[in-house]
C-alpha cells in the first residue's frame, strides 16, 4: 500500500491544499496571538490539535478497510498489538510536539512573514537529515540547487516581510530561538517519520494514528508542565475564539495533508513543490487581480525555477565515468606497448 500509483493531479492538489493551508496558518496563529484580548493556552491548541488529527486519522482508516471489523483487527494489530511501533512514532511526536509549540512562540514574538521567511532555514536542514537518515545522495549540483531555493523562497516572501508594527510585548531574539529550534525539529522529525512510513507496508493513517497516540500524551503533559495550573483554574478552552478555532482546524487539516504529501514524494521534494506553489500563486494573483510583482520577487522566483530545474537535472553517473576512464587507461596502456 505504501507504494500504490496516485496521479499527478491529486500529487499536485495535495501540494497546493498544503501550502494554502500553511501560509492562512501563520498568518492567522500570528493574529491570534497579538489581538489585546486575553490570551489563549497556546499548549492547549497543540494538544487539541492532536487529537482531532488522531479522529480524522481513524476516519480514513475506516474508510480504507471498509468495514467496522476490520478497522477493529487493524486497531488491534497495529495499536494494542505492536508497543515497539508504538514507541518507534513516539520520536517524532515528541519532536514534532516540541516544534509545533515553537510555532506558537516565534510567532508571539515575531511577525508572520518574518517567521515565514527565517523558517525556510528548514529546506537545507530537511536535506541534511535526509542524506544522514536515510542515506540518500545529494549531488554537488542538488546542495547547490537546496540553497538556491531555501534562498529564491525567502526573497519571494521578502516583500512581506517588511509589514510589522504590533503594539503587543515581544521579544525577537525568543522568537528566533524558537524557529531554530523548530527548523531542526521539522527536518529531523520530518525524515523520521518518511523513514518509517516508507519502510514497511503499513498504511499512513495507521502510521498517524500510532504517532497522533502519543503526540496527545506528550502534548497534554507540555499543557500540565507549562500552564497546569491556570489551566485548571480557568478551564482548557479559556480565550477561544472563532479565530482560535479556526488556527486549530487548519493545524489539523495542514498536519494531514502534510503526511500525504510526504508519503507519495519526500521531504526534499515538500520544500520545492512548496516553494513553486507560493510562486505560482503569486504569478496566478498578478493573472487576475493585477497583484504589482516587485524586483525582489521576480528575482526570488527566477531562483526558485531555476533551483527546481538544477536539483531535477539526473545525477552524473560517476561509476559510469570512473569505468569509461578505466577503459581508456587501459587502451592506452596496450597501444604504448
Ligand atoms: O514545518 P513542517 O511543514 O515540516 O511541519 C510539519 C507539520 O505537519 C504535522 N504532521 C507531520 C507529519 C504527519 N504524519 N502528521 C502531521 O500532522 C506536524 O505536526 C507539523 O505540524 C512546511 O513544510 O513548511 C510545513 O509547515 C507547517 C507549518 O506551516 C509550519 O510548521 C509553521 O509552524 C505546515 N503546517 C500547517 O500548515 C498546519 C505544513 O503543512 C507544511
């Protein structure tokens, strides 16, 4: 199952759904989060997150196995039957834990866009955990291309980045902290979870419910760890808003599409795809509503295009060259003799 065909249309539609839903993300945790009413637990939105990932999770595996009996012996297999797998997604939903509460910290002390542009700091760190976890090569050319892009991707969102001025305490050197931590995070817990989900035949939904499982452990202990008491004073859902509501939806919904993006392409590709979403949108936007494109974008996107085109280029077959040189050492050899 993990290998079955999809088409380039749902690969495409699964990508673009991701990146919407993650840019309308931090901008709207930001906003959140600066509004002067009082605050939510921000703790208690991860948390609650997870749990709605882990009821869609169930969701689409009753869907997959198609009826309630055999949703049921796939529960107890692979949940009541299989505590190493357990354990095993147990590592990144804690680091994933740990990065998505550092999401909500940058973005109280940092503007959106600048988060949105630090953040892309993630597209060289997921490469490096790639080639270290799971033993993958990178050609010289495909470094070169992973910086040209984690560059074009942040003078694209550059423009954006210049809007701030919030009348709200912040401290930018906590909000930076916070995204390098969140950067290695998402690369590290990212491959991970590839690694796993790619190694065996277990269907992804089983996968996200055995991560989803303890990612609601862990996140409800970082709720009774930081805010435990005020919580419990003024209750898990105290400043709820519809706008809060609507940051955890699309948290749950991200998280999701983010795990079927990375199940039928990988990490690497994620970042790029990405980045050419945001592109495209922004040329699609200039298309129908006459958006003005500056310098700085046009520059960005022509790095973005041409990083996509240099890391798609094939790899120099090296074995290939060594031999052919080999080959004509040889000749030489016998003609000189
Ligand atoms: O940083 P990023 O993703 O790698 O974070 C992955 C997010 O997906 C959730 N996830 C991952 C695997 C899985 N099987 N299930 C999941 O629910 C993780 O919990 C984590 O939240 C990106 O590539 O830029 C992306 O960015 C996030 C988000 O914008 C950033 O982390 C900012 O905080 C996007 N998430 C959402 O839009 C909600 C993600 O879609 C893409």
């Amino acid at each position: 199952m993990a290998n079955e065909p999809v088409s380039v249309v749902f690969k495409l539609y699964c990508l673009s759904v991701m990146t919407v839903v993650a840019a309308t993300y931090t901008v709207a945790l930001r906003y959140t989060r600066t509004i002067s009413s009082e605050l939510y637990f921000s703790t208690t939105a991860v948390c609650i997150t997870e749990v709605i990932k882990l009821i869609l999770s169930l969701g689409m595996l009753a869907k997959e196995t198609g009826s309630p009996s055999r949703l049921k012996n796939s529960l107890v297999e692979h949940v009541i039957r299989s505590p190493r797998e357990l354990l095993k997604l147990s590592i990144p939903s804690v680091v994933y834990a740990v990065q998505n509460n550092m999401a909500f910290l940058a973005l109280s002390n940092l503007d959106a866009a600048v988060y949105q542009v630090t953040y892309q700091l993630k597209i060289p760190c997921t490469a490096l955990c790639t080639v270290l976890m799971l033993g993958r090569s990178l050609s010289r050319l495909q470094w070169f291309s992973v910086f040209m892009l984690c560059g074009g991707v942040t003078l694209v969102q550059w423009k954006h980045a210049e809007v701030t001025g919030v009348q709200i305490e912040q401290n930018p050197f906590v909000g930076f902290v916070a995204i390098a931590v969140a950067v290695m995070c998402s690369g590290f817990a990212g491959v991970y979870f590839e690694k796993v989900l790619k190694s065996s035949d277990t269907s992804l939904w089983v996968r996200n419910i055995q991560m989803y499982l303890s990612g609601i452990v862990v996140t409800l202990a970082g709720v009774y760890m930081t805010e435990g008491e005020n919580v419990i004073v003024k209750g898990f859902f105290f400043g709820y808003t519809p706008w809060v509501c609507f940051v955890v939806f699309l948290a749950s919904v991200g998280g999701l599409y983010t795990s079927v993006v990375v199940k039928y392409t990988d990490n690497i590709m994620k970042g790029f795809s990405a980045a050419a979403a945001i592109v495209l949108s922004t040329v699609a936007s200039v298309l129908l509503f006459g958006l003005q494109i500056t310098i700085t974008f046009a520059s960005g996107a022509s790095l973005v295009c041409v990083s996509i085109y240099l890391y798609g280029l094939p790899k120099q077959d090296t074995s290939k060259l060594s031999r052919l040189d080999a080959e004509k050492e040889s000749k030489q050899k016998l003609i000189t003799v």
